[in-house]
C-alpha cells in the first residue's frame, strides 16, 4: 500500500524535531505535526532555553549587585535591570532558535503540518488546524514525541497569575515580593534562583528530606547548604496542605498552608506568588491511543521497546512521552536512534549514561550512579573527590564552590558515576559522559592530560583521589 509519508511525527519538541530530520536525512518522506505557533516544544518555547536565558541575565545582574566585582577593583555603580528589556532579550533569543529550527525543516524537507495530531487507526492521521479544518495524512510509520505537561497539587489549580507554572515564571511581569516554590526539584531551583537574583524573597517547599532528591546524596545536602547561604529559604520534609488564593482584594496574592512531612504544627505562608514545580507528566492527551491500542503504564507514559517501538507495529514513541528523565538530550538522542531503526539502522540510546545538570550557580551535573544507589545495589565502590578551593583556575577565579566526585568499581575501576557541583559542572560533566560511554576506569581519567590551569584538572584529581594519590590535595 502506498502512503503519504514513511514517517509521520507527532510533536515538534527536542524529540520530535530532531526524529524528523534524521529520518529526512536517511532519504525518508517526512512530515511533522505540531500544534503550537513554533517549533522546538516545551525546550525552546517555554523550558531549556528561556530558562538558561534568564538565568543567564540574572547571573550577570547578581555579580554586579553583589559587590562580587570589587574583588578585582570594579565597581559599578547605579545598577538596575528592566524586566522587559530581560524578557524581550530572552523573546528574541526564544524567537531565533525556534525559526532556525523551521530553517532546518525547509532544508531537510520535512514538511510541517500545523495542528492537533490524533490517530484514526495505525497508519492514519487526522491533524485538526487552529481554524478546525481537519487533514487526513496516511504513513507507514508514526513517532509519538508528544513531551510533557505541566501537575499541579490535587484541588490547587494553576491560574497563571498567582499559582503559576513554569509557563508564566518565565514571564513573570514584575519581580515577585514573595515567590513560593512547591517542588525543590530542578524547575523549582532553577527559577527560583532568578527570581531571588532579581529581588524576589524566595521559600522553596519540598515534600522530601532534600532538595533535588534524585541526585547524589552529598551533592543535594551541598547544594541545600549553598543556596540557602544565596538567600534562598529551604523547607524541606514539608507537606503543602492548602493554597488559598486572594485574587480580588487590593493585596492580591496567596496563604500557603504547610505542616511537616510526618505531621505537626502548621504554619502560614504568605505570598503574591506560588510556583508550581511538582514534576510533570507525559503528554498523550487526544491522541486516541486507546483506540489504536498503542500500551501505557502505570504512570501514563508510552511503552516502548529497546528500539522504541510500541505495542502497535509502526507506531513508535520518544522523549518525555515515555520512561526515562524528562531531559532534551535524552529525547533527541532517542529521536536519532529512533528514525535510524525505522531506516533499518541500528539506533540505540544507552540510558545508564544519560548527564543531567541543573543550571544554578554554582551548577549541579551528574552521570551514572549515585554513592545511594550503588550502595542499595550491593556494588562495591571507591569514591575521589576533589574541591575547587584546591583547584588553580577556580581559586584565581574566586570561584572554589562545590567539588568534583568520581565514583569507580571497586574491583575493575571502571568509572560508575560523576557528579560534580561547580561553575562549568555542566560543560565539564561531558567528559565524564564520554569516558563512561567508552568504558573508561578512573585511572584513564587520571591518566589523561588535562589542561592548566582548568576547571577540568578538579575532575584529573577526583579520578586520582579515586586511587588515594590526588597531587594537589
Ligand atoms: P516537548 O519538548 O514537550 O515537545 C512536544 C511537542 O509536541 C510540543 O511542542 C507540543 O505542542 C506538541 N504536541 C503534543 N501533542 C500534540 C498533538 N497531539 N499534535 C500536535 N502536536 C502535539 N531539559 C534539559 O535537558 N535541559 C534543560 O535545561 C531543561 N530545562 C527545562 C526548563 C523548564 C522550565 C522545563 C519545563 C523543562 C526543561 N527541560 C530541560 C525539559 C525539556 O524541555 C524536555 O525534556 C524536552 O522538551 C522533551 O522533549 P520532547 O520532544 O519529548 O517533548
Ligand atoms: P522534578 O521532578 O525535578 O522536581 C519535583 C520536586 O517536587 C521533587 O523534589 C519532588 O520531591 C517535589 N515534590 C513532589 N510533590 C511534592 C509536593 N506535593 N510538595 C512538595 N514537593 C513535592 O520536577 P520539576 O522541577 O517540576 O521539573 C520537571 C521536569 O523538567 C523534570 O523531569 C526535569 O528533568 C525537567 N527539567 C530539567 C531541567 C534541566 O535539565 N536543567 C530544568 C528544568 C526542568
């Protein structure tokens, strides 16, 4: 049977966009649907990338506001920042990369079908356009890259204006008196801390006992310590048991009820604004997977093979749509190991050594295996850790928070997790990507040059502490 398209998309995201062009690369015919005005999803509309972009303006506006520059004899005076010109500037950079993005489409002829994708059965689409006119597409393959959307707490709905998510947190119209984050979870301290550089007072609410729960133990006690000297309040083991909103009085805003976590006395947060930042959820909303008979588990999330395909033949799912971190890289990787097997390639996405960073200052990233989870997986293990008070480049810098930690098999060396908090964490967590890719033990690590003086060279002597003989420590 012919069909329109070898591989229709579903969701034009980091997963999806990047699925599409590699199809049209292995001389596939390729279309995309995707329902919003742009292209890039969640990571360059409304997550990654204006994210990075205020953080990136408020960094700047924070280093010279804190007197940091005096250390080398500048001082500054009359500071100020205007939030429109910050957000047109993040608008703008928003802007460039979702248009090249359509650039990338023309040249790779991948054509963009604007709407709202659903399936009618396995092999046919029906797209509906903002106008409700509806197109019917047939393809031999689909690729789910639907992404993600956005939880909130039972009975607290996100009105956008007082309850927000980080939709509106990135577009915040003036700087919040007092923002509560509910989450202390990678959104919730990446945006927290711009809000809080920009003036904001800033109290973080986390359920569990530590701030960015999933990462290294050490790491998030660390990272709990630095940001609470920023400024940041930090409750952790706290339940948020009520948000009750005020949005007519003259002093619009919200009371925040909390209690610890194992019960206890409640207390009252008032503040204008609460930011939502609980997680999110995978995005199959209209699809009519039901009817195709496409599986979900227990958590909402496609089931998907090693080679992701689904339950049904050529349908196939990427990204935040199913299992796995809810990261860009990670969808697009899977979205080129995923057209390639469509091509008869052999894609594959190894997901033991899948980085992840959160982009505060300084910033967290991590690989592999947390010092937890090799302990409750009986692994015996070695750990070096090296701080940046001893590293030359960092300490010239004045930039000597956090360390790097490098965690190795006790028996073969073979390196089983990085994790790092520093300035560079998220550009330098990428040779620890690559060396475990490679299979690398730490003494190749700490047998590889590296340059001085560096930031780098703190990860040379984390893998030579891993063999107790660091030089500079
Ligand atoms: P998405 O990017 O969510 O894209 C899915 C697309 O599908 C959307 O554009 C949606 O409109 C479209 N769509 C859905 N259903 C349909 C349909 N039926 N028909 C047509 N179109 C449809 N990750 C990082 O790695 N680094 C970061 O720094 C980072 N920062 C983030 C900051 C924030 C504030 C947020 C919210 C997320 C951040 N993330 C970050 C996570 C990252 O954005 C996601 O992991 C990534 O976007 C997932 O890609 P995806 O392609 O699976 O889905
Ligand atoms: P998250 O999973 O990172 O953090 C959610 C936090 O909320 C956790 O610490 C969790 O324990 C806490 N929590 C859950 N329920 C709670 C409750 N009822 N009360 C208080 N705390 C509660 O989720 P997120 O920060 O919302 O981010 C969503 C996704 O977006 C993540 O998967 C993340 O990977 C991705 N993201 C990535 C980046 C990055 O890579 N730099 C940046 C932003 C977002």
């Amino acid at each position: 049977m012919a069909y329109d398209f070898d591989v229709v998309v579903i969701g034009a995201g980091p997963g999806g966009y990047v699925a599409a062009i590699r199809a049209a690369q292995n001389g596939l015919k390729v279309a995309c649907i995707e329902k919003r005005g742009t292209l890039g999803g969640t990571c360059l509309n409304v997550g990654c990338i204006p994210s990075k972009a205020l953080l990136h303006a408020s960094e700047k506006y924070e280093e010279v506001t804190s007197g940091q520059l005096k250390t080398y004899g500048i001082s500054i005076k009359d500071v100020k920042f205007d939030l429109e010109d910050m957000m047109s500037d993040k608008n703008e950079t928003v802007k460039q990369l979702t248009g090249g993005i359509e650039f990338l489409f023309k040249k790779n002829k991948v054509e963009w079908i604007k709407g709202y994708g659903r399936f009618q059965d396995a092999h046919t689409l029906e797209v509906e356009a903002e106008d409700g006119s509806k197109r019917t597409v047939t393809t031999r393959n689909t690729i789910i890259a639907t992404g993600s959307d956005v939880v909130s707490l039972p009975g607290v709905a996100i009105d956008g204006e007082i309850v927000v998510s980080s939709d509106q947190a990135i577009a915040l119209p003036k700087v919040p008196e007092h923002l509560v984050v509910i989450g202390g979870g990678v959104i919730g301290l990446e945006l927290g801390s711009v809000w809080r550089r920009l003036g904001a007072k800033v109290t973080v609410v986390e359920y569990l006992d530590r701030i960015l729960p999933t990462m290294d133990g050490e790491v998030s006690k660390e990272m709990g310590r630095i940001l609470k000297k920023q400024g940041m309040d930090i409750k952790t083991a706290t339940k948020v048991v009520a948000v009750e909103v005020d949005n007519k009085g003259k002093k619009r805003g919200a009371v925040v009820r909390v209690e610890p976590a194992q019960g206890g006395a409640a207390e009252e947060i008032k503040c204008d604004v609460v930011l939502m930042a609980i997680g999110r959820r995978p995005f199959l909303d209209g699809l009519n997977l039901d009817k195709v008979g496409v599986a979900v588990d227990e958590r909402g999330r496609v089931k998907v093979n090693h080679d992701f395909s689904t339950s049904v033949p050529g349908i196939y799912a990427i990204g935040d749509a199913i299992p796995g971190p809810m990261l860009a890289h990670k969808a697009e990787d899977e979205g080129v190991a995923c057209a390639d097997n469509i091509a008869g390639l052999n894609g594959i996405v190894n997901h033991d050594v899948i980085p992840s960073v959160v982009y505060t200052m300084p910033e967290v990233a991590s690989v592999g295996k947390t010092e937890e989870e090799l302990k409750a997986a009986g692994v015996k293990y070695k750990a070096g850790k090296f701080p940046f008070l001893a590293n030359s480049r960092a300490k010239a810098n004045h930039d000597t928070q956090g360390f790097v930690k490098v965690l190795a098999d006790a028996a073969t060396d073979r390196v089983l997790g990085v994790h790092i908090i520093g300035s560079l964490a998220g550009t330098m967590i990428a040779q620890a990507a690559q060396a475990m890719e490679f299979g690398a033990s730490s003494e190749d690590i700490a047998l590889t040059c590296h340059a001085h003086p560096t930031h780098s060279e703190a990860m040379k002597e984390a893998a030579m502490a891993a063999h107790a003989k660091p030089i500079h420590i």
